[in-house]
C-alpha cells in the first residue's frame, strides 16, 4: 500500500511537487524494480510509464473541462447602470 505522507507540510506549489515526488518515491522505486524483475527493461519500463502518464493528464485535463462546462453559471447582474 503506497506510504503518502501529509500534503501540509510545503505549502507552497513548488514544494509540494517537491514533496508530492518524495512521497511516491519509495512505492517508485518497489514498483520499478517489480517490472525489472518480471524480465522487463528500463527503457520499455520508462515508455510505458510516460504514455500511462500522458493518459492519467489527458483525463484528468477532460474531467477538469467537464467540470468547467457543468458548473453552475452565476446569476448575471441585471441592473442598467
């Protein structure tokens, strides 16, 4: 089970890339070898991990759009002044 700690402790966005990319390391690295093990290379292992990466965005770029286009418009100001 992946360890994540804490998203609180950076709360600045560049540290929390920062602390977001220590908290996976670990799991990073267990899961890696897994793959190495199982008789695959670094560099098949590393394309596919950059594809599944590129899918993961794109999704989550469409859920963000669908949830743009659902959102529930504001009320417009009628008022003539």
């Amino acid at each position: 089970m992946p360890k994540f700690t804490d998203t609180t402790i950076f709360p600045q966005p560049a540290d929390r890339r920062f602390e977001c990319q220590r908290a996976l390391e670990e799991d990073f690295q267990v899961f890696t070898s897994l793959a190495e093990g199982a008789g695959w290379s670094w560099q098949e292992i590393a394309l596919a991990l950059m594809e599944l990466t590129e899918d993961y965005v794109m999704a989550m770029r469409m859920n963000t759009k669908s949830a743009e286009n659902n959102a529930v418009p504001l009320p417009l100001n009628k008022t003539l002044h």
